[in-house]
C-alpha cells in the first residue's frame, strides 16, 4: 500500500481514494472510503488507455459481473460500478468496480514477508481457493484467474480478486488499430499441446500456486527460458520443498494428463474436510502476516481524506458527473527518478534476451505479410495454434473474438521502466517490511523475469505467439460507421513471469458457454446495494457417510429429527446438533419419512409399512403389503401422491389372470390374459388401517400410475397423473393437454376429471383450499377455478421460460421460473408484488421453493445454488454454494440441492452434505 499518485483518481461515485492498494497489467486498485457511511471500499479501476478499447471494456464488465455471480464465501460481494450514465458526452466510460475491503496481502508479498506458507495454512489456501473453483466448475465454466497477485490472505481466510484473464494478466498493453495485448499468466501441458483449457486447467494452475506458497519458488523455472515450454510438458515438477503431507496432492495437480487431475472439490475435501473456514478458525497465518495484516487494518483506518475532498458536501459523492481526474485519459509515461539510475538492479529482476527456437512450428516464412492493425482474421500457418483455431471468415465479434499476436510484439519485449516510487504516507508508524519486486503494470513477481520464448527474429523473420480464442461478451451494435469492417481483437501474447509462459485460452464468465451467450447482451447493470451476501454460519454441518449409499430421500420429523433413506437403511440425525442418532436396514430404499402421531416415525419401503420409535429406529410396527392388503397379491405400492395430517395417498397396482372365454365348438380356446389393475388409495397411518381405494386406469408399464395431489379441500382431494406414467393410449386421448382428478375427501369416489386452457401434460400446478388451480400456460401463469375450469387471471413470464410448481403462502402466491426467477404475485388479483433473479447463469430447472417456519424468508434452489429472499419484498438476503462432494472415483457429485425447513433454521442437502442455516 501506498501513497495517492498526482495524477490518480480522486472519486469513484461515492467512494473517495485514501491509498493506492496495488497495481496489475490491467487495473490499479485503491482503498477508498464512502465519506457519508464511512463504509471502505477496495476499488478496481482499470487503466485509462486500456478502457479506451472496447473488447478490453466488454471483457472487464463480464469479469465484474462474474464476481457478482461468485460473491460470498471467499470472494468480497461488490459494492458498486462505474455508472456509464456518468460519462460526460464524448467521453470515454469510466471502468472501475468497488467491492468490500477486507484487510489483506497478496500471496506474492506475504511470501516476501515471512517466506513459504506453514502446511496448515497451505491446507486452508489451497481449500479456500478449490471451493470457489468447485463453484466456477459446477456452472461449466474455465476461471483461469489465479496468480500469485491476485490471491489475498485475510486473517479468516483466503480471497480471490481477479475473475479472468484480465484480472490475472502479467501486463496489458493498447496497440494501434483497437488491439489489445493482454499477457495472462501460467501456461499448462494442454494448451503447450494445442487442445481447449478446461476444468482440470484451472487445477494445475492451482498446483503451481500451492507449489509456490509451499517453497517461494514456482516449479519449471529452473533452467533455460527457451525450454520452458518442454519442462511444462515433459518434466516432473520438483517438489521437495514442499511438506510431505501435500506433496502427493499437489503433484497430482500438476499431472501432465487432464484427465489425470483431482477436482476441485475433491483437492478441497483433501486440504480440508471440514471446509477452509472451519480449519481457519482461531486463525490460520503466522505471525509476521497476521501482524502485517492487522497493522494494514490499522493504517487504513487511520487514513484521512486528501485535503482537496475533505470539503466535499456529501452529496457529491453521487453526483452524476465523473470528475475529471476519474475519466480515461491519454497513456502517461513514468518518469525514471535519479536514485532508481544510479541504484544498481538486481539480477534476478533483469529481463533475459529472449533466445533463438528451433522449433520450425514457432517461425514465420520470411515472405509472410505482417497482421494489420484492421483485425480482419486470417490463417497464419506459420504460427502455433492454440485452443483449435483455425482458419475462418471473419465474422462479427458478437459471438467471441479471437486472439492473434500481432508481428511487431514477437520481438523481444523492451526492459520495463521501473516504477516511480511513491510518497510515504503519514500513517501511524509500522514495521518496516521487505518488499517483493514489482513491475510496471504487473504487480508483485514472486519469481525472476524471463524473456518469451514464443518467437524469434532470425533469417526468417520475427516470429509469431499463440493464436488463442477468447469467449467475449457481445459487443452493443455499433453506430453506423465506414470503418464497420474494422473489427476489433484482443491480443493474448504468451508471456513469461517466473520462467512460465503465460497461456492464453478459452474462459467465459460463470455459467457461460463458450460462445456469445458467455455474457448478457446488455453492459452490465449498476449493482444493487441489496446484492447476496455470504450466507450465515451454519449451526451444523452433518456429512452422510461416504461407506453408505447416498441419500434417496429426506424428511423431518416432528421439528427433532432429520429422516435420511438410502438404498441401504433408513436414519436420523438429531436438528438440534447434526449428530446422527440411529440407523436401520429395514427402512431401506423407504419413502420420505412423516410423523404417525407425536410418538412413531412412519416410513413406506418397497415391501412395508414400518413404524419406528424416534429415539433408537426400533421397528414397533410393521404391515407388509402382502397382509395390510391381502385381498391385492402382489400388490407394488407407488410413490407416495401426498399426506394430510395422519392420511396418506397413494396409488398401487397389481397384477391378475382374466381367462379366456369358454372357446366355441370346433374353435381353439384362447390364451388367457395378464391385466394390470390400478387403484388410488388413502390410509390412516395412526390408526394403521385403509380408509378406501377406488380403481383408476392403469399407468405405463409396470402399470402404477404415479399420483401428485395438488389441493386438497374439505370435499374432495385434487390429483395430477406425472405425464411419465400416462400410457401411449391416454397421451393420445389427451391431444397434449393435462388433467386434474377430483376424489370425494370421505369415499375416494372419481367425481370429475377437467383440462385448464392449453395448460400441458408436464405443465406445474398447484392449488388452494379455496377452490383456485395454478397452472403454467405456455410462458405464463394462469389461475382457475378449479371446478369450473373458467379463468381468473394470468401472469406473464419471461421469454423463452415457463414457470415451475408455484408454492402458496396466505395471500401470496411464490412463483419460480426456468430463467432462475422466482417472485410473489397476489391470489386474489394475480397482480405481481416483486420478480428478483436468483443470478445463476444460464437457464435450467426452475428452482425449488420453500418457506422458512415464519414465512418471512422463501428460499430458492436448483442444480447450481440456494438463494435466500425476504418473502415481503424480495430483497435477496444470501447465496450459498458449497463444494461438492468427492465420488468413489474422485468426481465432484454436482447434485441438486434440496431445502427443509422448520422454525428458525432451514437445512439445504447436496448429496451427502447437509447445512443448517438459521433464517428469519
């Protein structure tokens, strides 16, 4: 940290500059202050001759809105944006984002100040940082941010800072004709080998980083710096250093192979079973750093505002106008002072000349033209291909833009210019610490310089870099204009810090694709200040064991205990503790578990009904289907379709011999026929007897139909068949539209079966006691008179979406959709109270819906996450996403999640890992 800059920024919005924190090839990064709350800030402003180029300014806003998506657990949620709507006509937009500051120091200079990480602390940084890869992962996504500069050590845990490959760029440089060479970090086997980067490359990376954190040096720099490229390749990284404990962990990391490679969430499991932050408590850095970081805290609470801004009403800290000193400007140079001349430079910080290749694949023909500066995209057979590019028409930037290294930067790069040292700043007095080297624009280098081994100017002429593809978000359509041809391109020119090239490769923002749909078509919106935070600390965490089958289903019973069926045996774990409390083998494979009264635990398996005592799993009664209906041989019990109190429904079916007529005279008799029938049936499961069955229509074989009860009133009970068990012949009769049943409440008599408008055979539904059916309609929500089928009102969705099973609550209704948003509209009008997006990228299963016990916070899950609202407004509260669990094969299980909740607490479950949050 240190001292502002003449010609620094002053104000981002309503944040005002105390001190540079740090800088990168892309951005400098400040801490700042919002006078009016006090609340500190650590801004990210992107250079000014950078953000002049549009590709650098769509790729930064995407990196920003991935941060958005990421936030929580180890990544500071974001604060606030520059507002493109500040931007003085004319002017270039002011790129900058603000985010929670946390006291922290980046790995590169922790490792200046106390040397190599303890094996404890290299467990929780090497966790922290694999579980927000799991996340980046589970959304099929390539992060591709990580480097020595852009991970912080905070005093509970690690951070992570950059969300591309500008966040985590070794330099950055604008070039003529709206190109842009950005140089990335480390470069991994796969890309040496020409193929895609993917999951598995952001783990070797990882590697890299623990290997550094373990040792001070980064494996593959010994060496020559031409043969950089066949060390990543061929050699075996040199581990010594590292403690024997991790040693095989981070080798396995730097496999060769990707498909060799842990995942993240299995390297996260390995480092730290009970998650970074549970090993991180009571504090995890030595004591040099934990000082440091404390007396960063310190200093940056002792910082005044500059002068000039203490005078500042304020109210200009929202002022519309950016000020001047925060617009781009034109590139400043920094000028060498007389004592960086004279002082001699170190060795190890000089860069190398860079060496001659062989490699003929690295040479350009000598009567190759040189790429111009218009962009237009062209085969270069002459240059190593990286990520599969390959020839093509040039075609819009719209879907990704690729990545050429422009003739003139394969020459070796110019000696940097050593930074211009900064004022101290009046702080209260601190330690004096040694300092990691920097360099313009690159940050802390933890490692010698070496020059690029990716070119040379030989006889042949100078060669050429990787040609890599980059994913983009789509540019805004341009203003008419002659030069439309011109297309811009963002250079990625491999790079070397430490001896490493840098790689370039494909990376989307989280949960894109590797197209244009990687980001939204419109510039990023100016966050809210109700933005997720991180979720609550859980009050337990129960980890079902990996020696049994996973979860089937999950229940709770009674607000105690928390029923858990597998294929294996039903158990319980205690709601108050987390602590499992029994098993037993006879509820295996059992239906979702209920209360039979205040005293047994009632659970349905494939062959029984058993009822068990809550405090040990005891069996104190059981009714085999064979004696409960032995007028049924045979009888296969279906899911259950739905419970009330002490009665369930559910549907069964069985199997019986219809003869054959007696056959005519002279005729040969026919064979007699197997007829499944079907019945729907309600039981009392406190009184353990059949209230009634009534038979309906077979399903698809095996010829259960599978039964939901969507309302139930005081007359009659509201049924939908799953269109999955309907038979050929009924998908037919049907013509496509779906059906409710209705069964008198007493008799299980069929009274009516109605179809609601166009509504679907898979459209959700849902209904009240008062008589009103749900139904998704196409893209909207529409609701019915359920005896009538006359329409009341319709709401409509979202494009190209349709509504999931909505979830009744008094007077609102709570609606879920595929495009991951879920709002309340009211019963009675239909009129919408509030729509948010849970921000999960892409679209999917709309997620599921559940209430907290006082129905003041809805929570929302689905494959990806479980976002928690305020139910009244719609505030988005928190998000949370946890690792994944590790497979028998070393595979991250990216289940969906499930919710239950009950009093003050909700339990979200993933596979095998259950989380108690509290929630209002």
């Amino acid at each position: 940290m240190e001292a502002l800059r003449q010609d620094d920024p002053r104000r981002f919005g309503r944040f005002t500059a105390l001190a540079r924190f740090d800088e990168g090839a892309s951005a400098v990064r400040y801490v700042a202050r919002d006078i009016a709350t006090g609340e500190s800030a650590l801004i990210t402003a992107a250079r000014p001759e950078l953000a002049a180029v549009p590709v650098f300014s769509r790729r930064f806003q995407a990196e920003a809105r991935t941060a958005e998506r990421l936030a929580g657990g180890w990544v500071a949620p974001p604060l606030d944006t520059g507002d493109p709507a500040a931007t003085p006509a004319g002017g270039a937009e002011p790129l900058w984002t603000a985010a929670g500051y946390v006291p922290a120091l980046p790995l590169a200079e922790a490792i200046g100040i106390a040397g190599p990480l303890p094996e404890r602390a290299l467990r929780i940084l090497g966790a922290g940082i694999a579980e927000i890869l799991s996340r980046v992962h589970a959304a099929g996504s390539v992060l591709q941010g990580l480097a020595p500069g852009t991970v912080l050590l905070a005093a509970d845990g690690p951070r992570l800072t950059a969300f591309g490959p500008l966040g985590a760029a070794a330099s950055a440089e604008a070039r003529p004709g709206g190109q842009l060479s950005v140089r990335l970090g480390y470069l991994t086997p796969e890309q040496i080998e020409g193929k895609e980067v993917s999951a598995a490359s952001d783990l070797f990376v990882l590697g890299l980083l623990l290997a550094y954190a373990a040792s001070g040096t980064t494996p593959f720099t010994e060496g020559p710096a031409e043969e950089a490229t066949r060390r990543i390749a061929e050699d075996d990284p040199e581990l010594d250093a590292v403690p024997e404990e991790l040693r095989e962990l981070i080798a396995n990391c730097l496999a060769k192979d990707p498909d060799q490679r842990p995942t993240a969430g299995t390297v996260a499991a390995e480092l730290a079973l009970e998650g970074a932050a549970g090993l991180a408590r009571g504090g995890w850095l030595p004591e040099p750093l934990a000082a440091a970081v404390a007396d960063q805290e310190a200093r940056v609470l002792a910082l005044e505002v500059p002068e000039e801004n203490a005078a500042a009403e304020p109210g200009q800290a929202d002022a519309p106008a950016a000020p001047e000193d925060a617009r781009p400007g034109a590139p400043r140079t920094l000028r060498e002072p007389e004592s960086a001349r004279t002082a001699p430079e170190p060795e190890d910080a000089r860069p190398l000349p860079a060496p001659p290749l062989a490699a003929p694949a690295l040479r350009k023909p000598a009567d190759a033209p040189a790429p111009q500066g218009d962009g237009d995209i062209d085969e270069d057979r002459g240059t190593t291909r990286f990520l599969d590019t390959g020839p093509r028409p040039p075609q819009n930037d719209r879907p990704t833009t690729q990545l050429a290294l422009p003739h003139e930067l394969t020459a070796p790069a110019p000696a940097a210019h050593p930074v211009q040292p900064a004022a101290p700043l009046a702080l209260p007095a601190a330690p004096v610490t040694p300092q990691p080297h920097s360099h313009p624009h690159g940050g802390p280098a933890p490692y010698p310089a070496a020059a690029l081994p990716a070119g040379t100017a030989g006889p042949g002429g100078p060669g050429q870099g990787p040609m890599v593809s980059l994913p983009l978000p789509p540019a805004p359509a341009p203003a008419p204009d002659p030069a439309a041809s011109r297309r811009t391109l963002l250079t990625i020119a491999a790079a070397a810090v430490g001896g490493l090239i840098v790689g370039g490769g494909s990376v989307a923002a989280l949960g894109s694709g590797d197209t244009a749909r990687a980001t939204d078509d419109k510039p990023a919106p100016k966050p809210r200040r109700t933005l997720p935070g991180q979720a609550p600390e859980p009050r337990w965490i129960y980890a079902h064991p990996a020696s049994e089958s996973s979860p089937l289903t999950t229940a709770l019973w009674q607000d105690k205990l928390l029923v858990v069926t597998s294929e294996s045996q039903a158990s319980a774990v205690d709601l108050r503790t987390g602590k499992r409390l029994w098993q037993r083998a006879d509820g295996a494979k059992g239906q979702a578990a209920l209360a039979a009264g205040a005293d047994l635990v009632f659970v349905a398996s494939p062959t029984e009904f058993l009822w068990l005592s809550p405090e040990n799993g005891k069996v104190v009664h059981r009714m085999r289907y064979t004696e409960a209906f032995d007028d049924l041989p045979g009888l296969t019990v279906g899911r259950l379709a739905g419970s009330s109190g002490p009665v369930i429904w559910f549907t069964g079916s069985h199997t019986v011999t219809v003869k054959a007529p007696k056959p005519k005279k002279g005729k040969k008799k026919d064979k007699d026929k197997e007829v499944v029938e079907a019945y729907f049936f309600a039981y009392d499961i406190v009184q353990r007897k059949e209230l009634w069955r009534t038979p309906v229509p077979a399903g698809r074989a095996p010829g259960t139909p599978a039964y939901r009860v969507v309302a139930e009133r005081s007359a009659d009970v509201l049924v939908r068949q799953d269109a999955a068990s309907l038979t050929a012949a009924e998908v037919k009769k049907t013509k496509g539209k779906g059906s409710v049943r209705s069964f008198d409440q007493k008799t299980g008599k069929l009274l009516w079966t109605r179809q609601y408008g166009a509504a679907s055979l898979e459209a959700a539904t849902s209904g009240d006691e008062d008589g009103t059916l749900y139904a998704a309609v196409g893209q909207d929500l529409q609701a019915f008179e359920a005896d009538t089928a006359k329409p009341l009102w319709r709401v409509e969705g979202s494009d190209g979406s349709w509504f999931g099973t909505p979830l009744i609550a008094g007077p609102l209704i709570h609606t879920t959709e595929r495009s991951r948003l879920v709002g309340a509209v009211e019963r009675e009008s239909g009129r919408l109270v509030w729509r948010r997006s849970t921000e999960v990228p892409g679209t999917g299963p709309a997620p599921s819906l559940t209430l907290s016990g006082s129905e003041k916070t809805l929570i929302a899950a689905d494959a990806i996450q479980v976002t928690a609202f305020s139910a009244a407004d719609g505030e988005r509260l928190w998000k949370f996403q946890d690792i994944g669990s590790a497979g028998p094969k070393g595979e991250t299980v990216s289940a969906s999640y499930r919710t239950l909740a009950f009093g003050e607490t909700v339990v979200v479950q993933r596979d095998r890992s259950f989380y108690a949050f509290p929630v209002a």
